[in-house]
C-alpha cells in the first residue's frame, strides 16, 4: 500500500531515477521544452522548479547547489544567465505540462513540458502589439440637418475647416 507516499518512482531505484530527472532537467533548462511522458513530466516539475526559484538569486552557494542536483556546468549557467532573470518577478509556477496525445509504441501519454516565460505563443507581452481592429470607418460620417436633409462630412485628425 502507498498511503502517503507522494513520490512517483518511475518504475526505478533511487540512483537511475535522480539521473533521469537531472537529464530531464538540463534538456529543460537548456532546450526551453522538451517532449516525454505525463508521469515524468509531473516528477521533473518538482524537481526543477525549487532549482529554478535558486536561480533567482545569483549566489555562490545557491550556484552550487543548482550544480549539484544537475551535474552540467553548461545547464547551470544557462540556469543562472538567462532563466533566472528572465522568471525574477514570477512568484512561482515556473514549468507548463501540455498533454500531447499517446505515444504509437506503446500507447504512453505523452506531454510537452517547457519553461513558461520563455514560449513566444502564450506570452503576454508578445511583439505582435496590434492595434485593435475596429468595423466601423473613420473616414466619411454621414450627418442629418434639421430638415432631414443628409450630407456627407469628411473628418480629419487636423482641425476642421468650417465654411
């Protein structure tokens, strides 16, 4: 029985399951989104995502620690040059799990797992700044006098000529 036990062991002793999630971790951290299974992906977010609140703050001792649970100097300072500005002012929540579909070898569910800052899609401020688009047209305004009858008047941003 499992009562209790909120660790998900992958179907792996300790020692291959650390190494898989510190791989996992630096594909991530490298890659931005990697694709793998539903069961790993949840088991990496809790993995990387108190490694990637350390990188937040750019000390010796939290570098090293961050090191010691990745094992990759090239993924620790990606980790620490590029993520951890780049999530400073996020108060957690770091990973996004998108379930993609199964697997066609043996019917896994698979998902993306990626860094949520740095996916150009769901970003808020994306560069494709539009201005709104609106129906209506600005140019001509059709007017009614008093005695009904219409006339066209033409609008600028400039000040009106009146006559």
């Amino acid at each position: 029985m499992r009562h209790g036990n909120s660790i998900n062991h992958l179907g792996r002793k300790y020692g291959h399951r650390s190494a898989l999630l510190s791989n996992l971790a630096n594909s991530l951290i490298i890659n931005k989104r990697i694709v793998t299974t539903v069961a790993k992906a949840k088991e990496l977010r809790k993995f990387v995502e108190p490694i990637i609140t350390k990188s937040k703050d750019n000390s010796t001792n939290n570098r090293r620690v961050a090191f010691s649970y990745l094992k990759d100097k090239s993924a620790a300072k990606e980790l620490f040059d590029v993520v951890g500005p780049a999530v400073a002012n996020r108060p957690g929540g770091y990973v996004r799990i998108i379930k993609s579909g199964f697997r066609a070898g043996d019917n896994a569910e698979m998902a993306y797992i990626e860094l949520v800052d740095f996916n150009e899609v769901y970003s808020k401020g994306s560069s494709t700044d539009a201005k709104k688009k609106t129906r209506r047209s600005k140019g001509k305004k059709i007017e009614a006098n008093a005695e009904g009858n219409v006339s066209n008047v033409v609008e600028s941003s400039e000040n009106p000529t009146e006559e």
